[in-house]
C-alpha cells in the first residue's frame, strides 16, 4: 500500500506537508503534480512493478493523473483488454485505472478486483473523482473547507492544512455505544471517511457521494451441501491467488486459529516460493495459540517466526500507538497488528495475508447462536418475564463465564440494546444513563438509526435473523478494525491482504443456507471445506476460536505498570472526569477489571479515548 492526498487548489507547500506526513506509508518513493486547480501527493511502498510505479501517473497527453493507495488483484486481465485501445508505458497497476477511466467513466469501479483507494484528475472536465473498494480494507478521509476538498489516506496531512481538531460528539456518542465512530463519523469534527464501495465526484466547488457495491442477493443458494463447499472453496482459493499478486516476497500473518490456517493450507498449494507465517505470542499458556500456529505450519511446511508480546512493550509504546490510530477503536487486536507489523517488516517483508473477515462471513462468532436463542426465548416467553428474570441475572458476579454469557442472552431477548450481535457494544443503555454524561436521546437515536437502517434491510427475507446479524457486522463491526489495521499496519510500512474479504466470495457466503453457517459448531461450511480438502490437521479443523482480547484481562491482573498507567490516565483526564462518572465507573467496571475480560475491555477503551484526546487536542499532531 502507499499513501494518497490531494487538496483542490494549487498549493505546493501544503502539498509536501501533507507528504512528509505519509512518509511512513510509503517510504521507498514520493512525489507530487499541481495545476491551477489541483494539487495531488504520493508516498509508495513499492511492490508491483518497482521499477516503473512512479506517482502521480498521467495518461499519453497529460490530462488525467491518478494516485491510488493499495492493489489491484485483477490487473493483468484489466490491461489485455484495455492494450487494444491504450498505450502502456509500465507495467503497474495503477496505469490500468487511468485508462479503464477513458474508456467507462465513473463505472470504471465495477471492473475493480482488489483493495484500493484511489484519486482520479481529468483535467479536460475539471473533475476530481475518489473511489474506495468494497469493504473498506484502504482508508480515504477528506473534509470540506474554504470550497476547497482535502483528502488524504489518514487523518494528519488533513489536521496539517489549519483544520482544527474538534471533537465530533456524534463521533464519540457513536465510540462510546459502539466501540468506534460508525462511517462515515470520526472523532474529529468536520472529517469524514468516504464509506466503503463509494465513488465520490468534486465537480465546480461540489461533491456528491453515491455507492458502487452492496449485497443484494440473500436467497439460499440451491444446492447440496458437497457443491456449496466446492463452491466456497474454489471461490477462497481464487482470492489467495490474487492476494498473491505481488513482485516482492509475501508472508503471512498466523494465529493458529482455523481462519489463517485455511489461508495458509491454500497459498502453500498455490505459492510457489518459500513461505514464512507470523505469530504473536503472550507469553502465557491459558491464552497463546503459538502451540497451534507451530502445528499447522510444520503441516504446511512453512518458516514460523513468532514474537513474544510483553505488556512493557506496550507500555513503553502507546503514545505511539494512539497516534498511528488517529481515531480509536476500543479494542485490543489493533495494538497486536502494531508490533506485529514491526516484527514482519524486520524480517525483510512487507506483504502478509491474514485471515480477517471469516467470522463476519460463515457465522463465527458466538454471539450469534446467543441472537438466535434470544429469538427463541422472546417468541416463547412475555417479554416482562424476560426481564424480570434478567434483572435478577444481572446482579450476579461478573467473573462467571455461564453466568455473564445467560445474561447477554436475557438481555437481547429483553429487547434492551438492539442488534447486539456479536459483542460490540461498549456501554450497555441502562449503563449509559449511570455512568456517562455527554449522550442524550437524540444523540443516542441517531446512533443506533445508522446499525437499524442495515439490519432492516428489506432485501434479507424474513426471519434470515443470522444473516441480518451478519449483515450489520460486515459493515460496522469489521470496517473499523480494518481501517484501524491497516493505520497501524502501515505505520510499519506494512501492506496486510484480506482473501475472506474478496467481493465475489462475500456475495456466495451470504446465500450459503443459514443452517450451513452454525451446524454443531461455528463456521461449519468452512471447516468441512479444510476436512475436504486436507488443509489442516485435524486437531485445528475442530478447535474453537480464541481471540486476542484475553490478554488485557491477564495484564491486568499480573502487570501492575501496566495497570497503573491505564487507570492513572483515565483518572488525571480532565475530559474523561467531563465525560463519565467516575465514581460509578469504578464501582460496576473498573473494580472488576482484574476479573472480567468484559470489563478489561472497556476500561482499555475508555483508556484510548483519554489518550486519543491528549495527543490530538492538547499537543500539536503535525510536531508529535
């Protein structure tokens, strides 16, 4: 990946600041084109074509320059059928966009394989157009001042142009309910991300947005089960190959659970280099999965290189961190991507696969058999039951695994926090009205609008409740940490590659049979896809997931510097004490943090706000 900026005037000098801000993205080339109505910057990390990729690129005559951040997987075919028409004068990706454009325009799009975000200049019609892919794996934010659009792959460059970082209250109401701003919010007042699968066209001093891509066939598919799995096989391995486009070495992030093993059983069929795979370690047995990562790489035959993660690293780190973020989410994965990336990039790499975005697509997150049980229990029982028993629940000890997952699931048949699918809620509502002290209704309604407007989608059938989950999952819950991935991905100048999130593959695992999804257990199509075609041993095929989050809760209860530096973060906060009552955070969170991942969690959240706002609103982000 690189990076992209432009401001739609002629500036050189804010043109190389918003540069010199990306040069952590693309280290190995930059450069720049102004004219009398635009000025377009580029930063690349150089991985197809090395020699020839120079940007900004133009056509034969000058009159259309393109900058474009990421990869486009289907290049070479694009290219066969654009030669017959078009001179090419590299061999990058990146020129393939500039004449698929003279030929169809704004649906050039559609065309599109890869992940990208990219700036179009035609000079002739005085049109700027960016462009997004489908899930959002690139980031492109831009904000409107002075009738001027500045845009750029992160949030800095923009802060660099005299943009004031105020804060986005709907943004932080949005973090404070949801674990992050929902697209296209951020943090920060006036800054808006172009949403996922958008085109955006600045034309004469106005914009419009309107969407390229969406799913609109939920109907099951017909089929029987043995040719749905062929299917979703031959559709991943498909997207590993592309993933696989690269002229420099690729890798592969590992974490021994079965979504990256998959990956890794297919790409050692389809790679014909030697592959090394990345695993982070915690260094405790009850939450490392490095013992399984070393039996599927020794299956495949594969390097592992793995890195132990000490909480003093993070510490020592966070500022850092924070920064890279730019707009917090209120987890814990992106801080293992941080170092992790760091890791990849000194052993001499700068491509990885991950296994991202599987849960989302075959049903592999337990909360979603915790929806459907709700379903059940509310069409059998008057809700004022429900909660009568889920008052009486909640007043259990949070450190009860049974207890806390059967109060969750009373909770949703409660009806109180609707669509809580998967766990991404950060405040629960009757929390809210204790502890915080900034969202009022409205504020409220308008969050939770944006989460109904997907999970009411008229094109998913009645009754399809997993696939609605699913549905506002992949474009809420997912699109964050990918943002968020790649920000602190890329601060290492390290470019991840997501096969799970390939468009096509997306769309056949959305009409796979609700009954395929959770069958016995999780992901059920999946795992019969690595039984059927012997990717993975089978003491991986049966094991269940294991997420990164547990290792706050164990840092918690066993780091004291680590401890201490969140709560005395939260606590010195003169924002956080506007924000919350502290009193009442200690009391139902904070106390418990030692005992409750849950609540770990939370207060790592609450702990990012109050950093995020230290770094952005009383320093200067542009000399940090």
């Amino acid at each position: 990946m690189c990076g992209i900026c432009g401001i739609t005037r002629s500036d050189k000098e804010a043109i190389r600041k918003m540069i010199k801000l990306l040069e952590h993205r693309g280290p190995e080339d930059s450069g720049y084109y102004i004219d009398d109505y635009i000025s377009l910057g580029h930063t690349r990390l150089s991985i197809i074509d090395i020699e020839g990729g120079h940007q900004p690129m133009c056509n034969e005559d000058g009159s259309i320059w393109v900058i474009m951040n990421g990869e486009i997987f289907n290049y070479k075919e694009l290219r066969e059928r654009l030669e017959k028409n078009h001179q090419f004068n590299t061999n990058s990706d990146t020129e393939v966009l500039i004449h698929l454009y003279e030929e169809f325009g704004v649906n050039m799009v559609s065309s599109l394989v890869g992940q990208f975000a990219f700036a179009i200049w035609d000079s002739n019609e005085k049109v700027l157009l960016l462009s997004r892919d489908r899930m959002g794996i690139c980031p492109m934010y831009y904000t409107i001042t002075d009738d001027n659009l500045i845009f750029s792959s992160e949030i800095k460059p923009i802060l660099a142009n005299g943009v004031e970082p105020e804060i986005n209250y709907y943004g932080l109401a949005e973090y404070l309910i949801f674990q992050s701003s929902l697209k296209p919010n951020t943090l920060f007042k006036g800054i808006y991300e172009l949403e996922p699968g958008s085109v955006l066209i600045w034309k004469e001093n106005k914009y419009t947005i309107h969407k390229y891509w969406d799913i609109h066939n939920f109907l099951p598919l017909n089929k029987p089960e043995n040719e749905i799995i062929s299917l979703i096989y031959h559709r991943l391995t498909e997207s590993v190959k592309y993933s696989l486009v690269s002229d420099v070495p690729v890798g592969i992030y590992l974490s021994g659970g079965i979504d990256s093993s998959i990956v890794l059983g297919i790409m050692s069929k389809e790679y014909s280099e030697d592959i090394n795979a990345f695993n982070l370690s915690f260094g405790y047995e009850e939450i490392d999965e490095k013992e399984y990562a070393k039996i599927v790489a020794e299956f495949n035959n594969v390097n592992l290189n793995i890195l132990t993660l000490e909480p003093e690293k993070v510490v020592h780190n966070l500022d850092r961190i924070v920064f890279s973020m730019e707009d917090p989410i209120a987890d814990f994965g992106e801080i293992k991507d941080y170092f992790l990336s760091n890791f990849v990039k000194s052993r001499g790499f700068k491509v990885v696969l991950s296994g991202g975005g599987s849960d989302e697509l075959f049903g592999g997150y337990g909360g979603y058999r915790d929806v459907l049980l709700a379903e059940k229990i509310s069409n059998l029982l008057p809700k004022k039951l429900i909660r009568g028993v889920y008052f009486l629940v909640s007043k259990s000890p949070d450190n009860l695994p049974k207890i806390t997952g059967i109060r969750k699931i009373l909770r949703i048949a409660s009806g109180f926090d609707p669509y809580l699918t998967n766990g991404g809620l950060f405040f629960l509502k009757d929390e809210r009205g204790k502890i915080l002290k900034s969202i009022n209704e409205e504020v409220e309604k308008k969050a939770y609008d944006k989460i109904k407007k997907y999970y009411s989608n008229d094109k998913i059938p009645n009754g399809y409740t997993l696939t609605r989950c699913q549905y506002v999952d992949l474009h809420f819950y997912i699109q964050p940490h990918l943002i968020h991935g790649d920000k602190v991905n890329m601060a290492h100048a390290v470019e991840v590659r997501y096969p799970y999130l390939d468009h096509r593959l997306i769309e056949t695992s959305f009409r796979i049979p609700e009954s395929l999804r959770i069958k016995g257990a999780e992901k059920y199509i999946i795992r019969k896809l690595a039984e059927k075609y012997r990717l993975l041993p089978k003491e991986i095929i049966g094991r269940r997931k294991m997420g990164f989050r547990s290792a706050l809760e164990v840092w918690f209860s066993e780091n004291k510097e680590f401890k201490d530096l969140v709560t005395s973060t939260i606590y010195d906060s003169e924002f956080i004490r506007k924000m919350i009552d502290l009193t009442k955070f200690e009391r139902l969170i904070l106390k418990n943090v030692s005992k409750s991942n849950w609540h770990a969690h939370r207060t790592w959240g609450v702990f990012l706000i109050a950093k995020w706002y230290d770094l952005f609103e009383v320093s200067n982000p542009c000399e940090y």
